[in-house]
C-alpha cells in the first residue's frame, strides 16, 4: 500500500519537472521571438513561463 501512494507521488512529481522543462523550453522560444519583433517586451520569459506552468495548478483546468 505505502509502496503504491509512493510511487503514484514520484509519477506526479516527475510529471511536473518534465511540464517544467517543457514551459522553460516554450517560454525560451517566445522570449527569441519576441527579440526580432519591433517592439520587443521586457518580461516575455517569465511572463510566458508563470502563465503556462501556473496553468496546469488551476483546478479548473483539469476537467
């Protein structure tokens, strides 16, 4: 029983760092894009990035 609860928490945390790699990656790409848009903003990254992982903890969002 314990061994089960423990391995379906290490499923849900390697989940969320694979989610974290792939929101750095995609807000990295939006942060080179946005550079060779004429009115390039300040805070892309974190912007994108807060925005996407952030997302995936609203409850809302899992139904």
């Amino acid at each position: 029983m314990l061994k089960t609860i423990l391995s379906s928490i290490a499923l849900v945390v390697l989940f969320l760092l694979f989610y974290l790699v792939l929101c750095v990656l995609i807000a990295g790409v939006a942060t080179i894009i946005n550079h060779f848009r004429k009115k390039p903003g300040k805070d892309v990254f974190w912007r994108t990035f807060l925005d996407m992982f952030l997302n995936i903890l609203d409850p809302l969002n899992w139904f």
